[in-house]
C-alpha cells in the first residue's frame, strides 16, 4: 500500500535530503522551491528579516520504503537540530 509523503526542509538540508532520496531510489516527485511558512525553528519568510527558506518533496511511496526513509529523517533532525525537516505521511488512493 502506497503512502503520500511530503518532506519539508530548510534549504540548509538540501544535499542531505537529495542524497537521501537517491540511496533510497527515488526517482519520481514533485519539488517546490523557496516555500514559507512558521514551524518549530522560526520564521521561514526568505527576506531580510527573516531569510531562512523550505523546500518541499511530495512523493508516493511503498509502506516499507516509506518507513526506511522515515528512519534517515529522524537521524537527520538529531544530526541537525536547528534546522528544522519534517516528513508528513498521509493515505493514497490511486494515481490517475
């Protein structure tokens, strides 16, 4: 049973997160650059005030993919803590 997983990031992770997706072969998403917003590190606004930036990877993935790659996420938020990444799952139907 597929899964629909959005990661979000600040752009600072963008090689780990890139690297994590090829190790794992994750070759099919759909990628937003400078996403904003307010999470748990603060303001994401991409100005002066506030110049951090997200990026973020919507993909589907198989149940046992899915939770190998949810693992390397945990890891990458103990190794970078201030960073802010963050994996939403959710249920998937079907792709048309």
């Amino acid at each position: 049973m597929k899964k629909l997983v959005f990661l979000i990031f600040n752009s600072a992770l963008e090689p780990e997160v890139i690297e994590l997706l090829k190790k794992h072969e994750v070759s099919h998403y759909t990628r937003w650059d400078k996403v904003k917003g307010v999470g748990e590190t603060g303001p994401h606004f991409d100005d002066e005030v506030w110049p951090a930036v997200n990026i973020a990877i919507m993909c589907a993935l198989e149940e046992e993919k899915k939770n190998e790659i949810a693992e390397e996420i945990k890891r990458i938020r103990e190794e970078f803590p201030g960073e802010g990444i963050r994996m939403l799952i959710l249920p998937f139907e079907e792709i048309v």
